[in-house]
C-alpha cells in the first residue's frame, strides 16, 4: 500500500483528487491539506511515501519550499508536484530542491496514479511537454534579494514599503529594480514582473 499526502489549497480540487485517488487499491490517501505548512506538519505525524503537493499554494511555504523542508525532515517521503501552470522556472526549482516528480493538474487521471506508483518506487516522472522547455531555458538572472524586491513589487508595494519590508533604504530599492528591468531586457518594472512571474523566478 502506498501511503499518499495531498495538499492542495482547492476544497473542490482537493476533494475530488482525493476520492479519484482513493479509488485505487494500492493507494491510501493519509492526509489532505491546503497548505505547505500544513502539509509539512502532517506529514511528520502521518509520515507518507508520496507527498502529491501543489506548487502554488498560499502561506510561508508554497509547493516547493514545503518539498524542500520535506526532503530534510523526513527524507523517505518522496515529492510529487502537481501545477496548473507549466512555467519551467518551478520545473527547475523542483528539480533543484530534489522532488522526484512533475505533473501537469491537466494530464489525465491515469498519469497521475501512474506517477504516484513510479515515485514510490523510486523513480523520477516528468511531465514530457516540459522537458523541452527546461532544458533550454537559461537560470534565473536574479539574486535572492532581486527577487525579494521584484516579488514585493509584483504584490503592488512602491519602493518606499520594499525598503521598509527588506530594511534597505529606498534608493537602494529603486537601484535594484533598475537593475532588474536591464538583467531581464524588460522595457519596465510591469514588464519584469510579467517576464519573472512566466518563467517561475517569483
């Protein structure tokens, strides 16, 4: 029996994974979540082979920071990421954080459980319309701290708020998005937000 932690941040998605889940013999849903925190809690009481979590969830953790934290605390549950979204940007971060799997939330169910079955043994799935993708994409031109500042910018914040939030001053602030807008070739800071947020780097 495969012992499978869901986290989803969807009632209705959630929900209905779940019961598509539990109609396998060799499957047994052990938790469902709608966090990254929560599914880290519950993980450490439930203790799963396969954490199916989606990347986008809301909180201190979202999908991949919850299967980094998962990968150090509890190393024998393995990370299945499930994503509306195909932005290459999160495929090479789940490929960084050592998540053992990929898949699209529009592939068909039967993908899915196969996956699930793979991961367990000990195998790695990717979602094939990806890998391509990834493969070709170029790293992420942004430091942790741009990034910090960009993702603070993309939430509506001026810099003024930013330099507040980071402890920078906001001239320091404003510098560093310039630098942003040129290292991505965006023609403004709309521009970058856009360009950062379809490849994952925020």
């Amino acid at each position: 029996m495969i012992r499978v932690l869901l986290a989803e941040d969807q009632h209705v998605i959630r929900s209905a994974l779940a019961a598509l889940l539990g109609l396998e013999e060799d499957l047994e849903i052990v938790a469902t979540v709608e966090s990254g925190e929560a599914a880290l809690a519950a993980a450490l009481v439930h203790r799963p082979d396969v954490a199916v979590l989606d990347i986008d969830m809301p909180g201190r953790l979202d999908g991949l920071a919850a299967a980094a934290e998962l990968r150090t605390r509890l190393p024998a549950c393995r990370a299945l990421m499930l994503t509306a979204y195909g932005k290459p940007g999160h495929l090479r971060r789940a490929l960084g954080s050592g998540v053992a799997g990929f898949v699209l939330k529009t592939a068909p169910p039967d993908e899915l459980v196969a996956a699930i079955r793979k991961v367990a043994a000990g195998e790695r799935v990717l979602d094939p319309s990806l890998a391509v993708t990834a493969w070709d994409l170029a790293d992420n031109p942004l430091t942790p701290r741009e990034a910090d500042v960009l993702r603070l910018a993309a939430a509506g914040a001026d810099a003024t708020d930013i330099a507040a939030r980071l402890h920078l001053a906001a001239g320091t602030v404003r510098n560093y998005l310039t630098v942003i807008v040129t290292k991505l070739n965006a023609r403004n800071r709309t521009d970058a937000v856009r360009i950062a947020t379809e490849a994952g780097w925020i």
